[in-house]
C-alpha cells in the first residue's frame, strides 16, 4: 500500500492510499465462503447454498463492508505511521482512473491543531476569597426553621401580616377576558416567601378572612408565562383562611429533629459551619477556575477543527432537546435548533479543552490515582453514610472519569495561578451566593 498526504487549508489534509485489487477479492471470497455455512435459503439445506447463489444474494453487501473494513484499517495504519492526530472522522471516495491491479481512494479528514500558549507570567487572574460569619449561619438556621414552620389558624378580625400562609380565591381578566391560570380557588401561599408577583402579595397584605379586593397588576416583560408577559390584568381575590407561622426556637431540640450528631445548639452550628464552609469552598473553586480558564484561552494561539466544532455543537443540541423533552415539550425531538445558537458555545468548549489538554500534556498535570481519591472522599463527605458514597462512585467507570476530568481543571487552576499575575478580591457570603 502506498499513501501520500497532502495538506489542504489550515488542518485540513488529503491522503491518498492504494488498495491492491486481489486483497479486497480474497477477504471477499472468504466471507462469502463462511457465510455459506450458516445462510438460511429457500429451497436448501442450512450449509449447502452453492456459493454462486451465495455470491449473487450477498456479494454487493459483503464487498461494501470489506471495502469500508480495509480501507478503514488502511487509514487508521497510514494516519498512525505518519503519526497524525485525526480529528473526526474522514471522507473517503474512490478514485477513478486507478493503475490496473489496484484500488485508490481519496480521504480528506483534519488533524488537531498545534496549541501554542504564551507566557502565563503575562495573564492576570483575579481571584476571589470569601469567609462563613455567625450571619450567615444564623440565617441558614433560620431557612431550617422556615422549613419546619407550623401554622394555626388566625381569628376573622386578625389581618393578615407577613409570614402568614393564606388560603384565597383569585381571579384574573385582561381586557375583560380570563387567561389560563388566571383563576384558582383555595389557593395558598406564604406571604414574603416570594412564591407571588410583588403586587399580588401587596395588594392580600393587610386583608381579612372574608375580605374580597380587585386590584391591578402589571406582569414583567420577562415573565414565564409568554401570552400574559408585558400586559395589564384586573384581578379579584377572596381571602377565606389566614394561618400564623410558628418557628420552632433554636434549641437542643431542633438540633435532635435535624439528625445532628451532637444534639445541641453549639453541635448545630458547628455542622452548619462545616457545611456552608464546604459549599463555599467549592463555589470560590469554581468561580476562580472560570477566571483561570478565561486567563489561559487569552494566551493561546490555535485553529479549530471544523470535524470536532461540529461534533459539540450536536452534544449541545441533543442536550437541548433533552431539556425540552424534560420540560414537556410536545415534539421536542422536531423542534427547530438552529446551529447557530451553540455555535459559539461550542468553539469556546473546543478551543478550551484543546488548551487545556495541552497545557497538561506539556507540564504533567494528569490527576493521580490519590488526588481522585481525595475529591471522592471530599464529595462524599456531606453524605449520611460517606463510604456507601465512595462505593457508588468506584463502581462506575465515567463517574471516576468525571471525577477526574475536575481534579485535572483543579491542577490546571493551580499551576496558573501559581505563574499569572493575581489580584485578591474578597466577597461577602452572601454576594458569593448570590452571584454563583
């Protein structure tokens, strides 16, 4: 076999390669020849089909597959001793005018791209700090005390006030007319909890059981529902029950019912700490590798490959639809996507997993067998039962891979951020949560 390569544009290339003629033949013939033992026909014993039968039922789509077979391994060999890194998969065609005895094919395919990265001494990496105060683990002890609320009824003069759960009858019209779920009867809600338009929630503040009211409410441009987004309703509601919230207090006994280790006031802060303090700690991670990678893209130099562009931009499109499925979409699998809403997308994940790769490849960053072992152990730590954890993760091949694929970008944030030039920025709890 004889194979030239010839480049085309950028990382595209064109090899040609050459088949003899009496290769493909013979793998043809021994095909035919084992298929025969086995072929069911009409007419005939299993295993005594003569074999001009055989070749005339089967011939065409055993030849097809041996030329997709050889010339395949043919590529896959050429592509190898020429140590080229084929990205995607190549267009083969078969030439005409071949040399007799022989069979050529063109295969045009791409190679990755060389990944040049600049001095990380140049980028600038902002990185950004955070702490737990007692606030905020006193307001996430107060979101488990709103969690474990109970509610008595209120009398009929008692107005309602915030934190009251309300049980109403409502009934919307725009322009006169009712819109879908513009109507409800025995309706709750917790007033404040935001489950509500500020409006509505306004306008039921302060009635009492048995009071009707009509108000106007105007919904946001951007509201989920599309047909009422933007436009102006009259809504009548009817309060018929108003509920008072009751916090249970912050106690050794909430401690218990929360399932804390150390049934006590001190026990449950202390495991609220360790717990915000790992949310935090992960969330800093990922925000101050997003600056890493931002930093690391801006430094390197490379072409993309059209064959792997492509190939992301249908994970994402498949992902797409997955979600409208998930959503209830009728026929989510037709839904018109056009490539173009992930194309950019999908350039930034290429162009960044290239880098990166290369950035690991030049400098040794692969995650070893113990850094994988950490992270699972870290993850599994907020678990009841940790070890059951860690099993669950060690039985599954791509749940490692996964593990692994973050232990690599944690090695790549550092090895960054160790050569870039950092500037500190600390966050309040609550702008880190807020923001994440």
């Amino acid at each position: 076999m004889t194979v030239t390569v010839e480049t085309l544009e950028k990382l595209e290339r064109k090899m040609t390669l050459s088949l003899p003629v009496g290769v493909v033949q013979s793998e043809v013939q021994s095909r035919l020849k084992k298929l025969a033992r086995t072929v069911k026909m009409d007419g005939f014993r299993p295993g005594k089909v003569p074999m001009n039968v055989v070749a005339q039922r089967y011939g065409y789509s055993v030849h097809y597959e041996v030329m997709n077979d050889k010339v395949g391994e043919a590529f896959a060999n050429a592509a190898n001793e020429a140590k080229l890194r084929v990205a995607g998969q190549p267009r083969i065609t078969e030439k005409e005018g071949s040399p007799e005895g022989e069979m050529a094919f063109d295969a045009i395919f791409e190679v990755y791209p060389d990944v040049k990265i600049g001095d990380l001494a140049g980028a600038s990496v902002e990185k950004l700090s955070a702490e737990v105060t007692e606030e905020a683990i006193s307001k996430t002890i107060d979101i488990l005390r709103k969690q474990r609320r109970t509610f008595t009824q209120r009398s009929h003069v008692a107005p309602t006030q915030e934190g009251d759960r309300v049980t109403v009858d409502f009934e919307g019209k725009i322009d006169g007319e009712a819109f879908a779920g513009g109507k409800a009867e025995d309706f709750q809600f917790i007033l404040g909890d935001g489950q509500m338009l500020k409006e509505f929630e306004g306008a039921t503040l302060g009635m009492k059981a048995g009071e009707s009211k009509t108000f106007q409410l105007a919904f946001p441009v951007d509201y989920h529902g599309k047909e009422v987004a933007g436009k102006n309703a009259d809504f009548m509601v009817t309060v018929k029950k108003i509920e008072a919230a009751h916090l249970p207090e912050v106690n050794d006994a909430l401690a218990k019912s929360l399932g804390i280790a150390d049934a006590s006031v001190e026990g449950l802060r202390s495991d609220v700490r360790k717990n915000l303090e790992r949310e935090v700690k992960f969330r800093l991670l990922a925000r101050n590798k997003a600056a890493v990678m931002d930093a690391l893209m801006a430094r390197a130099e490379l072409d993309l490959p059209k064959a792997s562009v492509q190939a992301e931009i249908n994970r994402l499109t498949e992902g797409a639809r997955a979600e409208l499925k998930q959503r209830g979409i009728k026929d989510a699998d037709k839904t018109p996507l056009p490539e173009d809403l992930f194309r950019a997308q999908a350039e930034r994940r290429v162009r960044l997993g290239l880098t990166v790769a290369e950035l690991v490849r030049a400098n040794n960053l692969q995650a070893t067998a113990e850094q994988i072992r950490a992270h699972v152990d870290e993850l599994a730590a907020s678990y009841e039962k940790p070890a059951e954890m860690v099993r669950w993760y060690y039985s599954d091949n791509n749940r490692l891979a996964e593990v692994e694929a973050v232990v690599i970008e944690n090695n790549v944030t550092e090895f960054v951020m160790a050569r870039a030039v950092v500037s500190e920025k600390t966050l309040s709890f609550d702008e880190l949560m807020a923001q994440s």
